[in-house]
C-alpha cells in the first residue's frame, strides 16, 4: 500500500473540506499549504486588478509559505490540492513545490472550480517541480461535497 500524503492550498474553504474529505479516504497526513503572511478577504478579490491575488499572478511571484509536511521523504504518493486560480495552480502551489525534490514520487492533482476545467495547469505547474517524478492524476471538483467524484478520484491512485 502506497504512502500517502495530501497537501493543500484553501482560500474560502471549498479546497480544504475536498482534501480533508480526500485525506480521510487515501490515510496518511494532511498538510494545509500556508503562506507566510495570511490572504485577507479583499487579497483574493480577483474582481479587483489591484489585489493581492491579481498583483501575485501578474508578477509571478513566489509566495513564503509556513511549515513543511513530516512525512514528505517517506511517502511514495502526494496529493495535491488547490482552487483554480486564473486557469491554473496559485502562485503558492508554485511556491511550495519548488520546495522539493520530487524524485520517486506519484503525484496526484485536485482541484476545485465553479467553471473552470483542469485545462493547461499540469503543463503550467510541472517547470515548478524537480525530479523524476510521475504525475499520475489530474482532476477539478465543480462540488466538494461529491463523494462518487473522490472515491473515482482515489481509485485509481491508492492501490
């Protein structure tokens, strides 16, 4: 059986009640993706060109992030998990995976969107993670709640 770690990134809370809902299925720890200095409500406004969300984007910035997963160089499987932002992975998922080598890992993406698909965010992620990985999964969630779509989703990831 593979070991298992879910890593997520949450602005408004769909993501993390998908990866708790996720984490709790595949076992293993859940590790919440923060940044250094917290996103406030108006940080995420993506309605406003000034945001910090929209500032980040355009800048290609990397985002600080808090703490490190404890069972990162001994698990075989990693979940990741993030909402779409601007038709792929926030800035801070970008961040945190160049963190790692990813060297002998399956990774798996979740993502969550109220219409966006997973579109080009595996190609625009992969120049972010090092290594001879494999990436083995790749899916948005319109609905978190949808307990079918994550038992779909693992089945063919935790063997």
């Amino acid at each position: 059986m593979s070991k298992v770690l879910t890593v997520y990134f949450s602005a408004g809370g769909r993501t993390a009640a998908l990866a708790e809902k996720i984490s709790a299925k595949a076992g293993g720890e859940l590790f919440e993706v923060k940044p250094e200095v917290p996103y406030t409500e108006a940080d995420i406004n993506w309605k406003n060109p000034i945001s910090r969300c929209n500032k980040e984007k355009i800048g290609k910035k990397d985002i600080p992030t808090v703490g490190k997963p404890e069972t990162f160089e001994s698990c075989d499987t990693v979940l990741v998990g993030f909402p779409i932002w601007y038709y792929g992975a926030p800035n801070i998922i970008q961040s945190f995976m160049k963190q790692f080598d990813w060297t002998g890992k399956r990774i798996a993406l979740f993502a969550t969107s109220g219409g966006s698909d997973i579109g080009k965010t595996v190609g625009k992620l992969r120049p972010f993670i090092s290594g001879d990985y494999r990436l083995i999964a790749a899916k948005v969630f319109k609905d978190p709640e949808d307990e079918a779509a994550a038992d779909e989703y693992l089945a063919g990831i935790i063997k």
